[in-house]
C-alpha cells in the first residue's frame, strides 16, 4: 500500500472533509484519524497500520507508563469511516489541533499514512522546506 498525491477539498461546516478515492481504496473503509504529535497536522492511517504503529510505541515504552501514553494516543483520536459522499467528520478537538477552520484543507499521501493539513499550516511547511538538505539526507542513508 501506498498513499501519495496532494489534493485539495473544502471541510464543511459540519467538519466533514472529502478523502481522494485513490485514498479511501488504499486505506480501507474504516481509519483511525489521530494527532500528529510533531507538528500541526492529522494522521489518517488504516486501521492494520494504526494497529502496527500503536504496538511498535507500546512495545518501547516501560510497562509502568503503558496506560498513560494509551489515554494521550487515544483520546483524541477517531475511529471512524466515510459517508456516501467520500467524507469523513472531524472532531472540534482534531480541528483545534490542525488549526483547521472552514475552508481548504490538503490531504497529502505519505506512504502508509495520509496526512490531513490546514492549508496555511501546509503551505508555511512546503515554503521551509529545504530540498538540497533533504536530499543529503537521502544520500547519507544510500537511499
């Protein structure tokens, strides 16, 4: 599986947003949409990759503090599918996070995940973005 693309859709004002079909297919029927803890952004990930991510943390973290990183990953987090129409709805609290209002939003693919942005906070991300670093990046690790 593999997401990739921009695409630009209105979030309406039921905080409903259009996911791309290329999307939907790749991502399943149900998705887990959850905070990026780096940066102003949501993670849209199928639920076998949400599954594959949650164990990966949980397996580094020290049994003593399981439940306290399972409440801060959950809690705000959103299980849920689309509509007839495409859409998924997104909570207040999600919105907050992405600094999200009505208006245009970029659902970027990023492999294995999608990424849901506002589209100030993308376009301030793609405006920093340095590709002769990046691209040493790639080179250190022969990619």
């Amino acid at each position: 599986m593999s997401l990739c693309g921009e695409f630009r859709h209105s979030l309406d004002a039921k905080n409903r947003l259009f996911i791309p079909a290329k999307h939907r297919e790749k991502l399943g029927d149900t998705v887990m949409v959850v905070r990026n803890l780096e940066r102003k952004c949501l993670i849209v990930y199928s639920l076998e990759e949400w599954e594959k991510y949650k164990d990966s943390v949980l397996a580094k973290i020290p049994v003593s503090r399981r439940q306290d990183i399972n409440r801060f990953l959950f809690r705000r987090s959103l299980e849920t599918g689309y509509d007839n129409q495409g859409r998924i709805m997104l909570t207040p609290e999600l919105l907050a996070h992405a600094e999200m209002e009505r208006g245009t939003a970029v659902i970027v693919g990023c492999g294995y995940y999608a990424e849901i942005w506002s589209e100030k906070n993308f376009e301030e991300i793609v405006a920093n973005e340095n590709a002769e670093e990046l691209n040493e990046l790639l080179r250190q690790y022969d990619v």
